[in-house]
C-alpha cells in the first residue's frame, strides 16, 4: 500500500519507540502501560458523552475515539496494543485499519476489556483514578509519575514530519467547512445553519469535531467561548465569527476567521482588514528563538496603534497599553501550542518541566516557550467590544470615544486565527 503519510507515520512510530526507550530508562523504569480512558454515562442517566481518547495514547495509535484499551511500552521489545474490540450488537465493534502501521504493533483484540499484568517497575499513565481500586492495585504500575509525564509531555512540543503532514490535513478540511460557514452567512442562514454547513463541508459529526464549534452571529461574537447557535436568523446582520477546527488521525486544526455583515459600519469592516494584516504581521515573526511572549507584547502594542489609528482611543499607543486598554479590548492570549490536544500540553513549562507560567497581567496566555523548530502553535491576535470589560475603562474616564465604540457593539468582535509550524529558518503558515 503506497502512501506517503504511511512511510511519515512509520518514521514517527520509530522515533516514539527511540524517545520513550530513553525517556523510561532515564526516569528508572522498566515498562509502561497507556491508557486510552473510557467514557461514564451522565449522572443518573445511561447515555454517555462523546469520548476522545487519553493524548499519549493518540501518540502512537492515531485514533482519537478508542476506549478502555491500552499501549504497552517497554524498551527493546515491539509495543504492544491491547484493543478492546468487544462483540456487541448494540454498536459498530472496533476494528483495526488495514494499514502498515498495524505492523508495528504487538495486537490482541480483547472482548472484554483489558488490564495489563506489568512487572517490573512499571509506570500507568491517564485516566487511571476511574479504574477500580481492584484494577488499580491489580496493574501493578505507578500511576501517573510526575518526572515521566513531563518528560513525555515535552515530547509532543515539536512534532514529527507526520504529526505536520496531520495538521495539513486538518486544516485543508478544517478550511472547506468556514469557506461553506461564509457562504451560509451571506445567505442570510441563522447560527444553526451555519454550524450545519460547516460540518456537511468539512465531512465531520459534532461529536467528533475537536472542540465546540463557536458560531457567533452579531454581538454573540463578543463571547469569546460562544456555546449556543440560534435557529433563527436575527433581523440585522453585522458579523459572524466562526472558530471551528477538525481532527485528522487525532491531529486538531483550530482556525477562525470573522465576516463582515451587510449591516455593519464601514469602521467594522476596516477594522477587520487591519486585524488580518496584524495576523499576517505577527505571523511572519515567528521563527526558532523567538519568545512567544515577546510576540504575545507585540500584539498588544500593534492593537494600541490600530485602536489609536481608528480613533477608538484618543491618546496615545504607549498609555493604551500601559493603562491596560488593549486588555479590555482583547481579553485572552495570542495563542496556545497546537496537536493532539487543541491547547497543547507544556505549553506553560520550561523544557526541563519547570513551571513558567504566564505573566499576572495577562493570566490567559497558554504558550510561554521559547519557539523551537517542529513547535506548531496558533496566532490568534482579537478586537472585541465587551461591554462588560469596556464599563470599567468609563468609569475611570480613560480617552475613548465612546460614540465610536457604541456603535461597534452589535458587531461583537474580531478574531483571526492560523495554525502555524516553526520551521527551521522561520515558519510556514499551515492554514490554506
């Protein structure tokens, strides 16, 4: 079976065997067992939630939906993969891809599910607190070694050439369902139509998208985690703002762009062509050695100078910052590190695992690393007009001509959002 991605995920799966080899050598033991995890039905109701497996689990095996199965590691042997593959009439059984990368793997389709017997000193990793106690003491591991999980967690901050071929392709398919939720919104289509188009495009379920999808019409775009879609079309139509993603072999795109409406401002709309080319710009400064937080500074500093340009603030760039004004007008960091998870893990350590986290005056900033070839982070710089961080800033009597902001309000706000790798020499823009 001749297949690129195939030959990328046989290089990976090489490296993962080499890293862990080391990596559990280093930290003194002998095995270890990952778990997939498994999903508990609501509380006091027999219907369960839509499940994405443990991320070191999706490490090695790909696939983002399996549970109750397990990855066994032990350096100088092949790893082996407990699947639970139970005969169930009730719902489609688990079955193996017909794919190379099956052959790197020591397989046991199990009816029931599994639980590893380790010996030696063995490490367990994920959800392994929802085990019973029983199954738990029965493992014979140490569940969750705070020096191997940083360690193996420092692992997927620089991706492999098929961890990058994976992001590709979520955000080809991730980027067909925004062109279809634009095409929507100019067809005068309500949130919920919007989401529908987004996903029939992208070819994904809700289930299986890897975050919610934010679908935000008007003022709704102002909520930065946006969690409804309306049914019906609102009369006025100033903005949509669309952050929606897509998971490939376990890999997350995480893009968003903002429309401008028939009924916006004409500022609003400018403002959007700025806050692109801010994107544009501070995607173009990424490369190995830069501090993402020093880019982080940037962004605050080029939103003073669009605030200040569009007279939406009527002093100067400095104090904006200084005063804490582009916080009130973007509330949340610049981004976050991107794979297996849509907020990646160790973004806020040091590569020794040390705490680093981020700065007091900006708490939801989620990527404070130093910028490494194979990292893969978002750039997402935003505009918003919140009335509810806004109000603080009038009350103070900060210069803002409020008139100007007023009538941006029903517009909610502005995010644009790309997926980008840090290469070598400087970057490339994963986002088509």
């Amino acid at each position: 079976m001749s297949n690129p991605l195939f030959d990328l995920q046989h290089d990976h799966l090489q490296h993962l065997q080499n890293a862990y080899a080391e990596t559990l050598t280093r930290e003194g033991f002998d095995s270890l067992a990952i778990y997939s995890g498994h999903a508990d039905a609501f509380f006091a109701d027999d219907h369960a939630p839509a499940f994405q497996s443990y991320g070191h689990f999706m490490h090695w095996v790909g696939m983002a939906d399996i549970q109750r199965s397990w990855v066994i590691i032990t350096p100088g042997q092949k790893p082996a993969l407990l699947l639970h593959a139970p005969n169930d009439f009730w719902h489609l059984t688990t079955v193996l891809p017909d794919e190379p990368w099956v052959e790197a793997f020591d397989i046991t389709l199990c009816p029931e599910p599994p639980l590893p017997q380790m010996t030696g000193r063995a490490a367990a990793i994920g959800d392994i607190e929802r085990l019973s106690d029983e199954q738990r003491q029965a493992l014979g591991a140490e569940a969750m070694p705070e020096g191997l999980i940083k360690a193996l967690d420092e692992l997927r901050m620089t991706k492999t050439d098929y961890e990058v071929a994976c992001l590709r392709e979520a955000n080809r398919l991730a980027m067909a369902g925004h062109h279809a939720a634009k095409a929507a919104f100019i067809g005068a289509s309500a949130e919920l139509d919007i989401q529908l188009a987004y996903l029939g495009a992208s070819r994904q379920r809700e289930s299986k998208v890897p975050y919610q999808n934010i679908i935000g019409l008007n003022g709704h775009a102002g909520v930065l985690h946006y969690q409804h879609y309306d049914v019906s079309s609102p009369p006025l139509r100033h903005s949509l703002l669309v952050d929606a993603g897509h998971r490939f072999r376990g890999y997350c795109a995480d893009i968003t762009r903002t429309h401008v409406g028939p009924d916006a401002p004409e500022t609003f709309a400018a403002l959007v062509v700025a806050m692109h080319g801010l994107k544009d710009e501070l995607v173009r400064a990424i490369a190995p050695g830069v501090d993402y937080l020093a880019l982080h500074d940037t962004m605050h500093r080029r939103l003073a100078d669009i605030l200040v340009s569009f007279e939406l603030y009527l002093d100067s760039a400095e104090s904006a910052v200084e005063q804490g004004v582009t916080r009130a007008f973007c509330p949340h960091g610049l981004g976050h590190s991107l794979g297996l998870q849509v907020h990646d893990v160790a973004g806020l350590r040091t590569p020794e695992g040390e705490p680093n986290p981020a700065p007091a005056q900006h708490p939801a900033l989620r990527l404070t690393r130093t910028l490494a070839p194979g990292m893969v982070v978002t750039i997402e710089p935003g505009l918003y007009f919140i009335p509810m961080l806004l109000a603080p800033l009038k009350e103070r009597g900060v210069a803002i001509d409020w008139p100007r902001v007023d009538a941006l309000i029903n517009c909610g706000g502005i995010r644009i959002e790309d997926n980008v790798l840090v290469t070598e020499t400087g970057f490339e823009n994963l986002t088509p």
